[in-house]
C-alpha cells in the first residue's frame, strides 16, 4: 500500500475504536463473552468491513465528501452486524 492510503486505514481504524466502545459501551457482551471464539469471530468480520470501508475511499481518491465517507461507513457495519449474526447465531440479538 502507498502512503496515500494511509490516512483512510488510520481514520478506519479510529472509526472502529469508536464504533466498538459505543457499542460495547451499551451492552458488553453484544458480540460474545470476553476472549469466546464468538466474539473473535465478530472481530473478524469488524476488521474485515472497516478494510473495505477504507478501500473504498482509496478508490474514491483523496477528497471524499463527508457525508459520502458516513454513509458508507454505516453500510459496512450494518453488514458487519449481519455477518456477525449469521457467524455467531448463538448470542441472542
């Protein structure tokens, strides 16, 4: 990857953090016990929509518009939602 990526991979990474504890935040157990293979499971999924998500704003360029960058954002966590549901269908949702 070039330099020019890295912003979005180090603002995807924020945006996960921040995803994450507000989540977390609610109910603690959403994605599983602490260090169950549920919850490493979620994690996956977590960590592979917020690659795709800066992916796609690489491939938009350098300049993408705010509202752009929100919506998909919110698009690859409800999907990352979906596939954590699919994945752990034993955690009750």
């Amino acid at each position: 990857m070039s330099a020019d990526g890295l912003p979005w991979d180090i603002a995807a990474n924020l945006h996960l953090l921040a995803y994450i504890r507000r989540v977390l935040g609610k109910d603690p157990r959403k994605w599983g016990n602490p260090r169950s293979a549920e919850q490493r499971r979620a994690t996956e999924a977590l960590v592979a929509h917020k690659n795709r998500w800066a992916q796609q704003m690489r491939d938009l360029g350098r300049s993408v518009p705010v509202d752009v960058q929100k919506r998909t954002w919110a698009e690859e966590m409800r999907k990352a939602e979906r596939q954590i549901r699919e994945l752990c269908n034993d955690i009750p949702f």
